[in-house]
C-alpha cells in the first residue's frame, strides 16, 4: 500500500539514485558509455531504481505534481524490468545525461517546500470506492487478454496506460 508517510523517504530514494546516476556518466562520452558493461548496467540498475521510487509514490502525491512526468518515468522503469533485451541505449544515455538532473531538481523543491508534517495528516484524493473502480477494470482488461485482445484493443476499451496493460 502506498502510504503519505512515505512519500518523503521515496523522493529522498530518487536524489540518491540520481545522485548515483550522474556520478557514473560524469565526464563519460557515449561512446565510452557505450563500450562499458559496468558503466551501462549500473546506470541502468539507477535508472530502475529510480522508476520503483516514483511507481512507489501516493497516487496524491504525483497529482500534487503533474509537473513532472511521472508516468514517462514509470514507463521507463517498466521498460528496464520487463522488456530488457529492448533497451536502447542512446536513450538510456540521454535520459542519465539530461533527464535524471532536471527530475533531481524538481524533487528536491519538492522536499524542500513540502510540509511533511502537513502533507502526511493530509486525505487522499483517491478513496476506497475509486480504487474498487479501478480494480474492476483492470479484472475487466484481464479477461479482454484472455480472450486474445490486443494491448492497444484493450487500451482503447478500458483506457489503461500501457504500464497498466503490461502489469496485467
């Protein structure tokens, strides 16, 4: 269960990783990146991590903050998990390079400005009854796959995301 309280210790997960992120690639070419096992799973392995803590977040939490693509940084997490054999690795490189250090500034406003105190009191936007809805639907597309629907034909019927459909 995602819990308000632990929102704070996820994002701190994120500048950590973000921090590990950017000292592996820091000063590295891609080309020097894309010859280095060691440089590419460890940056991969971060970049993972990273997705789990944000996956991890209060549904509360990333609505405070549509500001930042929490979605995208889900799907790459997913990405990184279950289709691995299909990582690109330019697009690992540029997310290292150029994504992980604006998503670490923004979660660190984020740390700094949030009364956590406040924010942990705080009621979810997303109550008991919404959940139920969303269990159902998702039950619904699992039985859409049974019976040989595509992921795009279910997307389309149920509107789940991609990560949603991939989890099923």
């Amino acid at each position: 269960m995602r819990e308000r309280a632990r929102d704070k210790g996820r994002l701190e997960d994120i500048i950590e990783y973000s921090n590990n992120i950017t000292h592996f690639i820091q000063g590295v070419s891609y080309e020097e990146f894309s010859k280095s096992n060691l440089l590419y799973f460890g940056v991969m392995k971060n970049i993972e991590v990273v997705g789990e803590a944000t996956y991890m977040l209060t549904k509360a939490f990333k609505a405070a903050h549509p500001e930042t693509p929490w979605k995208m940084i889900e799907s790459m997490r997913h990405i990184l998990v279950h289709d691995y054999a299909h990582v690109i690795m330019e697009t690992l490189y540029d997310t290292a390079v150029n994504s992980i250090p604006e998503l670490r500034k923004q979660v660190e406003g984020y740390l700094a400005e949030t009364d956590w105190n406040e924010w942990e009191q705080g009621e979810d936007l997303f109550n008991d009854a919404q959940d139920a809805v969303y269990k159902s639907v998702v039950g619904i597309a699992k039985n859409m796959r049974a019976q040989g629907l595509s992921d795009e034909q279910i997307a389309n019927i149920t509107g789940l995301s991609d990560i949603e459909i991939a989890e099923l």
